[in-house]
C-alpha cells in the first residue's frame, strides 16, 4: 500500500521524519495492521492553523496514496510536546476530503 504523511510545519527544522519512514517501512506502531508501506508522499500541514492539510492530503491521494497518516507530531506533539490544537478540525476535514475509501490514520510512532 502507498501512505502520504502529512507533518506539523514547526517541527520541520527539529525532527527530519526518520521514525516516520522507519515505522512505515517496517509495518510497525500505526502501520502494524497495514504491514510495510511505501511513503509517496510527505508534506507539511503548510502551518498554524493546518488549512493547507486538506488539499495536501488529497494531492497525495491523487498521486496513489491509498492512505493518508498524520505523523506522530500534529496529534501527540513529538518531539516538541505540543499537540496541535487544531487536530480534530484538520482531521475531520481531510477524511471529508479524501472519502471513506482512503484510510486516515492520525499517528505514526
């Protein structure tokens, strides 16, 4: 299967996603259930309060992605320990965006 992961804009410049292609990769922590997948994608949410998340996700969708993955950032708030807080407005919008056929799943590791 084919994942686009979308990422927190400010954290770009303190985590470079190696776990999120690592866990990806192996079919672990969020992919577990999917097993290994290929990331074709990995954009920011474009920053504060996330709006460009949902045209990214369906960009991605559009260029194969059959799953859309928020990394562990936007919902937990690795490594910088704040959440976003516009989470469940970005999430809710991107899975009315993509449709049911797309799976969203709203961490990485």
């Amino acid at each position: 299967m084919k994942v686009g992961i979308i990422r927190c804009q400010q954290t770009e410049d303190m985590c470079p996603g190696t776990t999120d292609f690592k866990v990806a990769r192996e079919g672990k922590l969020a992919f577990a259930e999917t097993g290994p997948v290929e990331v074709i994608g990995f954009l920011s949410c474009g920053g504060c309060p996330g709006k460009k998340a949902i045209s990214r996700a369906k960009l991605m969708v559009d260029r194969g992605a059959e799953i859309i993955a928020f990394a562990s950032c936007i919902k937990k708030g690795n490594p910088i320990g704040f959440p976003c807080p516009h989470f469940a407005q970005i999430n809710e919008a991107v899975i009315k965006k993509v449709g049911s056929e797309v799976q969203v799943i709203d961490w990485t590791h």
